[in-house]
C-alpha cells in the first residue's frame, strides 16, 4: 500500500486524508471515522448543524447615563454579554470543546490547496463541510453531465471477451456505485442488465433466472452467485465453441486453396482469326517452330 493509499483511508486516530478526484469515497470515510469516535455524535451535530449557540448573560450597562431626577436605579440599562467559559455548564463546556474538536479534524483531512480554499479564521466546522461540498461537486450542470456519462456508460457496457464472470461483476459494480451515488436506476434495472450484458454462452442460463426468479427482489449479489455455479459449464460451451470455429476456418481454408488450383490448371486457348491469310501465317510459324525443335 503506498503512503498515499494509506493517507487516504486513515487510522482509528487519524481522519482520511481528502485528494483530489476522491471527494465521494473521502466523504465516506471521514463519516465513518467520526461515527467512530468517541466524541462522533457531537462532532457530526456540529459539521451538519454547526457550532453550539454561545450563552449569554444580561450586567448593568455601566456605560447608560443616569437620569436627570437622580434616580440611578430605575433608568440604568442593562446589557447582554457571552458568559465567561468558567460558567458554562458541563454539557455547554462539552459542545463548545467539540465544535473545536470537529473543525480541527476537518483540518488534519484537507491539504493545503484546498484549505485556503475553503477556510478562514472564523469559519467553522459546518461552513468548511459545506464550502468543501459545494467546491468538490462543482455545479449544477456539470453533476448533470456527470451523470448523463455514468447512464451513457451504463447503456453501453457490456461483457468483453473471453472475460471471466467475476471480472464482469467487478467492472460492473463499479459503474453502479456511481450512479448509486447520483441516485440512479433500481435494483430490477441493474438485475435485468447484469444478465443481459453476459456473452452469447450464457444466453440458457440468463432466460432461466429471468423466468424463475422476481428481479425486483433480490440483490444483484445473488444474481451473480447463482449464475456463478454455472460458470465451469459455460466455459465448457465455450471451449467447444471454439474448436467448432476452428474446424470451420481449416475447412475455409483448405476450400480456398482447392479454388486456387482449379484456377491455376484452366485450358488455354488459343484465340482464332477471322481470315485465311491468318490461319495460313499461325500454320508456317508453327511449323519453322517444330523444324527448330528438332
């Protein structure tokens, strides 16, 4: 594993670290990490609600004037002020402490060219979360054409040749996470085209699951699973389909070679001509010829 792979999937104490073109499988991460600590649930309230409201407390305003009557006591304003951390409550303390806790994790898991980005020194842990996000995501029309390219791809993909099923599934599964992600196509959608992508070998046993089984309800694991007892057979069906294509281009082949020959053993013939005079000099060349060869 390199030190960037590392880096990114973290450690029960350190956060994932964020790099670009990983923002999605990052923010998986990151929510995991936290859910994980041992402070997780305030640290998510303070990333997804934002800081703890700070407490206040009303003292005499010592700056109001007094009245012109003198009476001080009923004229003197008062005003209202954040109350000292030492009279906070124990839970107060406890939020105040996390709200510093999460804005600091979120800073361990961005690199620099994305933290001055994104940050400042008011900023807090919710409004980091939600700059990050809205950097990251880019913007309205470029999601959509993110996810026409995932439907496009989606559409077209299919089962390359002599491919082995798990190696379909895999390439498979992850063009499905992008759309899960983008929230799109059903469980019945994914099933059905699973089953249709596979090569012509599979065609028996692919119409098989489609009858038997309610596509709507079962995840495309088990789909996978039990066209996977199948796979000895059908790479059986096609070792035999290749031999059959074998036998089928040495027989092109040879048919090829035995036109070739019937082209090369045509009779020649010898074009005629219309006049006496003609047919009389072709018969004094052939025979000054015949005398020479003997």
């Amino acid at each position: 594993m390199t030190s960037k792979d590392a880096l990114s999937i973290g450690t029960d104490v350190k956060p994932p670290v964020l790099f670009k073109g990983e923002y999605e499988q990052w923010k998986d991460r990151f929510l995991d990490f936290v859910d994980r600590h041992a402070n997780g649930e305030n640290i998510l309230l303070s990333i997804t609600e934002g800081p703890m409201i700070l407490p206040t407390v009303e003292i005499p305003d010592d700056e109001s004037s007094d009245s012109e009557d003198g009476d001080e006591d009923r004229v003197r304003k008062m005003k209202i002020v954040p109350k000292d951390f030492a009279q906070y409550s124990d839970e107060q303390k406890n939020r105040f402490k996390t709200d510093k806790q999460a804005r600091s994790l979120l800073l361990q898991s961005i690199p620099n060219e994305i933290s001055i980005k994104i940050d400042n020194y008011k900023a807090n842990a919710k409004n980091m979360w939600d700059r990050l996000q809205k950097m990251m995501m880019g913007s309205k029309v470029g999601n959509q054409m993110k996810v026409a390219n995932c439907i496009n791809n989606y559409e077209e993909f299919k089962a390359k040749e002599n491919e082995s099923l798990e190696e379909t599934y895999e390439r498979f599964m992850l063009l499905l996470n992008e759309l899960s992600k983008n929230k799109v196509k059903k469980q019945i959608e994914n099933n059905v085209k699973f089953l249709s992508i596979l090569q012509p070998e599979w065609k028996k046993h692919t119409r098989r699951m489609k009858q038997m089984k309610d596509l709507s309800d079962i995840p495309l694991h088990e789909v996978y699973e039990t066209q996977r007892r199948k796979e000895e057979e059908v790479e059986e069906k096609r070792a035999e389909n290749k031999k059959t294509e074998k036998v089928s281009d040495t027989i092109t082949l040879v048919a090829g070679e035995k036109e070739k020959e019937k082209k090369k053993k045509k009779k020649i013939v010898i074009p005629s001509s219309d006049s006496d005079s003609d047919d009389g000099e072709n018969l004094k060349k052939a025979m000054l010829l015949l005398t020479r060869a003997f």
